[in-house]
C-alpha cells in the first residue's frame, strides 16, 4: 500500500507531530509552532517545530525553534502552550516537563524578531499540588477585564477535570486564582467523563463566551467539547458559567485545537492523529487540520474551513464531474449532491456518511468534512479514499494547489 503523505495540511518534512502550539499572527505573518520529534516518526524528544505562512494555506518550514533543555525544567519536554501577546517583545508560555514526575512548570521563552531563536527557559508558575491538583498542563493567555490570566488544564484529586486559573499581570510571576470550570459542575457534568481536560481555549464574542477543553480518559485521548456560556467575575476573576455543551468534531482523529483571535474572529487548528496500525510506519506521524473559523451561533460552536484558505487551495484547480459510481480520489476538495459513503481504500471499514450539500477535503489519507447544521468530522484512513455514489447522487472534485516548503531529512 502507498503511503503518499499530507501535502497541503501543515506537517514536518521528517518526524513526529502533534497539538499545534504557539499559533500568531506576527509582523503580517502567520506562526504555526506544534509538538515535534524531527529524530523519528513516534511520540519523543518533544521540541517546538514551526512553519509560517502570509495567507494559512502556503506554508515553509523553519528548523526546530527549541527543545528540551538538559538539567532545565523541560529536560522531559517541552509540551503545549501559546503565543504571548502584548509583552513588547515575542514570547511563549508553554508546559516544561523536567523528568517523570506528573508535576510540571509553566515556562516562559522571549524570542527573537524574526521567532527564529529563543532564549533558555524561566520558570512562571508550578503546579499548586498542595491544592488537590494531582497535573496541569497547556497554558493558555487571555485578558479579562483589563487584566492578564491564564486557564491550565487540571487533573484534581479524585480523578476529577478540571480548568484552573492564574494571574498573569507580571508575565514572570503567575499566581494560581482557583477553579475557573470543573467536570462536577451541573452543566459542564454532560462532558464525557474523564481524568483531565487538556488544551484548555477560549472563544469570547461580547457577552457570550465558549471553553473548548480535549478529554482525556483512562490515558486515552478522547473527545474534543465545547461549552457555550459566558464569563463572569467572581471577585475580580473570571469565572465560567456554562449553559449548552456539544463537540466540536466529530471524528476521533481530531485532538488539542488551539484556537486565536484575530481580525476575521476564532481561527482553530487541530491535531490530527496518526493511525496506530499503519502496516509501515510512515516517515511523517501527524499533521495538523486545515484553519478553520470558529463562531458562536446562538447556544453552539459552529465552524468550516476559512474561507480565505479556500479561494487559496482552489485558485485555478481544475473541477471534474463525478457521477453515479464509484471513485478512487486522492486529493482534492469533493462537494457532494446527494447522499455518499466515503471509505477509506486500505480499511473500508474506515467510513464516513457524507449528506447532499456535504463538503470534504482529502489529502493523502486525510478527509476533513463539513455538513452545514453540525460539527466537522476529521478521519484517518489508510491509503486513498472511495467516494461511492448511490443513483442520483453526483460530486464535483475540485483540484487543491499550495506551495509547500517542507524541510528535507
């Protein structure tokens, strides 16, 4: 079986990846940065890979931005976290692991002009054990009512997940404020039970509010749950009162998204996950989801791929008639006018309903669907994908062209 990899999703040209990490708008460019092994293809060694793009569609890698730091506070790893704004100068926040304690520290790098280089690592914040908080991990920035916090995601006492907050004002000296959100709570209790909510982001439009968190359960990783509400101040700190909850992708490929504010609203990329069971582990493990826009719309989260991506990946490709049959595709954008069953050709029983009006983009072994009316589903398969459609069903294939620079190894 080929192994033909991603070729307009963001991946490294060698290793692993998975969350994206560190995700900006800098100087009229977008940085992707995202957990990464450049040695192999598997989970180790966990350094900052990066790419950057004008327009989120065309991207170049750059070499690895840092790693692990022998003797440091991320000597274990250094894993998920953010971009930090309005600092005066760049700098990250992210989880620095120092060996095979659980415990970790949220370390702080300032970067260079170009986010090329980086200093060594500073300790800002530790884990508050002595409070009931078993793991944190994945700090994410935000301001609330003039002020800098901080949201980690939490393992409590009783295997119970939760969200913590940390005032951040003074960037080199976090303070741990309490529970912003936890599984126990009587709306937020409807998430699928797990020991940890990680990853955790926020999407904030006026007066409503949305707390994405990924599940973790029994170690595995799980669902991806939004939560629609809004924050409140509780002393002064923000405080999440949820209302509706939902998921915000279907598939069980699709984990960590990190999620932006920027002039065209909630920009989110996801991880999407490598099949375990490749007969021959490929030279790339993981890639990332296209951008896509994230809105709240009344009491749910709904999204699709941004459409400045769109016209980019579609400029100029060719649009090919698919009628009743089946079809092998490899890549491309499939728009679908009845119901179809897409399938993965190396493991039919990979499979995916896609309704009249359905939109799913494949890439290698990588299919991303969007059905107006309900959350994306984002799927793993092995090998190309079969479109097979019943009578009365036609598609239209739409050619996908980027210019991608990925580093040779």
């Amino acid at each position: 079986m080929r192994h033909a990899l991603p070729e307009y999703h963001i991946r490294p040209g060698y290793g692993w990846l998975n969350d994206p990490n560190g995700v900006t708008r800098y100087a009229d460019r977008w940085h992707v940065f995202f957990q990464h092994n450049a040695a192999a293809p598997v989970h180790g060694n966990i350094q900052w890979g990066h790419v950057s793009s004008s327009d989120l569609a065309s991207w170049t890698e750059h070499p690895v931005a840092f790693g692990p730091t022998a003797g440091g506070p991320d000597a274990g790893g250094c894993w998920s976290g953010v971009f930090a704004g309005d600092l005066g100068r760049p700098a990250v926040v992210y989880s620095g692991i120092a060996g095979e304690t659980p415990h970790s520290t949220v370390c702080l790098r300032w970067g260079s002009p170009d986010l090329l280089a980086w200093s060594d690592p500073i300790v800002v914040a530790e884990t508050p054990s002595e409070l009931g908080v078993v793991v944190m991990r994945d700090p994410y920035v935000f301001t609330f009512e003039g002020r800098r916090w901080a949201l980690l995601g939490a393992e409590l006492e009783g295997r119970e997940a939760a969200v913590l907050r940390f005032s951040c004002d003074d960037i080199l000296a976090w303070r741990y404020e309490g529970i912003v959100a936890q599984h126990s709570d009587p709306v937020l209790d409807a998430i699928p039970e797990g020991e940890i909510w990680e990853c955790p982001q926020l999407i904030v439009d006026g007066d409503a509010a949305a707390l994405v968190v990924s599940v973790q359960r029994d170690r595995q990783l799980e669902e991806v749950m939004w939560a629609v509400g809004r924050l409140e101040s509780e002393s002064g700190a923000p405080h999440f009162l949820a209302s509706t909850i939902g998921e915000l992708d279907h598939g069980r490929s699709f984990y960590a998204p990190q999620i932006v504010a920027d002039d065209g609203g909630a920009l989110c990329l996801g991880w999407v996950r490598e099949l375990e069971r490749h007969p021959a582990p490929p030279p790339v493990a993981g890639c990332l989801t296209l951008p896509r826009r994230l809105r709240i719309a009344g009491q749910e989260v709904v999204s699709d791929v941004d459409p400045g991506v769109v016209e980019v990946l579609t400029r100029g490709g060719e649009t090919t008639a698919l009628a009743t049959g089946r079809h092998t595709v490899s890549a491309g954008r499939v728009v679908v006018s009845g119901p179809a069953l897409l399938s993965a050709e190396g493991d039919p029983s990979i499979q995916l309903d896609l309704p009249a009006g359905g939109t799913v983009w494949l890439d290698a072994d990588v299919a991303e669907a969007f059905v107006d009316g309900d959350a994306p589903t984002t799927r793993r398969g092995l090998g190309d994908w079969v479109l097979d459609l019943p009578d009365g069903s036609a598609a239209a294939l739409t050619e996908v062209r980027a210019e991608q620079q990925w580093q040779a190894r």
